[in-house]
C-alpha cells in the first residue's frame, strides 16, 4: 500500500474530479485541483495550455487524470493535448503513480464476460481511439493504473432523466455496467493507494440487471415517461469488477436499484 501521507493532483477538477479531491482531503490527503480558469486559491491551480499556463507544482504526488474526453473532434484533439502534457508533468516532478480514467467502453458490444485480462480487437473508432489514450499512459514511464470506468450515474446524471420519452437501439434484455459517483470517488482512492497484478482495473457495480429492468426503475423514480426498446435479444455483456473485490474494495451501492435512489 501507498502511504496515505500522500500529495494529490487532480486534473480536471469537474463532476467526478472535484468529489474525488474533497474525499482525498477528507482522508488527510494535500490536494491540488486543475481548473482553465484561473481561481486564485490555494488548493487551485490553472492549467490552461490554450493560453500556456500550468501552475501545477507538486513534486511527489499521485496524479488522478479525471478529464473526460469529449465527443467532438475539437474536444478530442484538446483531451489528447491535456493529457500528454499531464504525463510529461508527472515525470518531470517524480509522481509517485498517475492514475487514468477510462472507460469501460474500450471493451467491445459483443456479450460475453470481461475482466481486465481479456483479449480483444479495437474494431470500432471509439474503441480505438480509448485504446490509444491508454496505450500513452502505458508508454509514459510512470508507475500508472488505468481504471476504466462503468456508465457513471449519480449527482446532476439521473438515467431516467436523460432518456425518458426515447427508443434506444440497443436491447431490452441487453445487461447494464453501471456505476454510481460514490463508488467511483472511493474506488479511484483506493487504486492509488493500493497495489495490483494489473495495470488495469475495472470499476463497474457488480449487479447487471438489463436495461430494461434498470431504466424502468429509474423512470419510475422520477415520475416520468418510460424509455423503449428496438429488439428483446438477450445479450449477457458483463464487465468484471472481481479484481477491485479481491482487493477488498467494497462498493458503497452493490446494487444499482439503490443507487437509482440517491442520484
């Protein structure tokens, strides 16, 4: 185990950034958040290369890339800026681990059960290009963990909302690979602080109900119009978090119908 003594850098201070700092400092951790725009406070610092402005300074730390990397072409190109130079700045004052957020979405559509060890073809561009963002983490030289994270849900992102009213052209009886805010902030935690057999880790609630089971509740949560399907096809498409439970991480919501409630 990393001793808990720890300096963290937070890059990209935002929905799952912002949380995991406030937990890290809770846990006794010195905390140093990134933000483009300038804060002018002591735990802030502005990291801004579209006007070439990094304050970061914290030699020692371990470093959380909480950015996300947007849909645009634009906002990729920019991810993939952020990113390298986060690398270079990590080595360059001797971070003791660079921790990654992925996403569980390198993993492929077709249904069978994935664990961090599974082989794989990167067919789609999505895919691909999620690879690629890992791979540069893998080849950076740091002491890295890349944790590819389930469908985040929580605080301000209720599923229900988002897709009340539409037809989603994926299959009722398709299984879900969800993750609640919560988890995701103590599951980062605890893979900074703790050593594994892989590099990669997966974080995804261990319940898989099928979406149609889970956005029935979620829509019946809020009160609002139900979401439909295309096709009933069973697809038992399952990302396997039994490393992170080997460990002996324990998810604050092990079942998704009781996160629902608190998002």
């Amino acid at each position: 185990m990393i001793n808990n003594s720890n300096n963290g850098v937070v890059v990209g201070a935002g929905w799952l950034g912002r949380p995991l700092a406030n937990r890290l400092e809770a846990d006794g951790w010195q905390v140093v958040r990134t933000s483009r725009q300038a804060k002018n406070k002591s735990n802030w610092a502005q990291f801004n290369l579209e006007q070439g402005i990094c304050e970061i300074d914290m030699p020692h730390a371990v470093w959380f890339f909480c950015m996300p990397p947007g849909r645009t072409l634009e906002a990729q190109r920019a991810y993939s800026q952020y990113l390298t130079e986060s690398l270079a700045l990590a080595k360059a004052q001797q971070a003791k681990r660079f921790v990654f957020c992925s996403t569980t979405g390198v993993y492929p559509t077709k249904a069978q059960i994935y664990t961090e060890l599974s082989a794989f073809d990167a067919s789609a561009e999505k895919q691909s290009r999620l690879l690629e963002n890992e791979q540069q983490v893998a080849n950076s030289g740091l002491d890295y963990v890349i944790v590819r994270l389930g469908g985040l849900i929580g605080e301000k992102r209720h599923p229900g909302r988002f897709l009340s009213g539409k037809t989603l052209s994926s299959s009722a009886n398709a299984l879900v690979n969800m993750l609640h805010q919560d988890d995701a902030v103590t599951g980062l935690s605890f893979v900074a602080t703790h050593h594994f057999t892989s590099s990669i880790v997966n974080l995804v609630t261990p319940h898989h109900p099928t979406k149609q089971a889970f956005y029935a509740e979620a829509t019946k949560l809020l009160e609002v119009e139900g979401v439909n399907f295309e096709n009933n096809n069973l697809e038992e498409r399952i990302i396997s978090s039994d490393l992170l439970l080997e460990q002996g991480f324990q998810f604050k919501y092990d079942n998704l119908f009781e996160a629902l409630k608190h998002c």
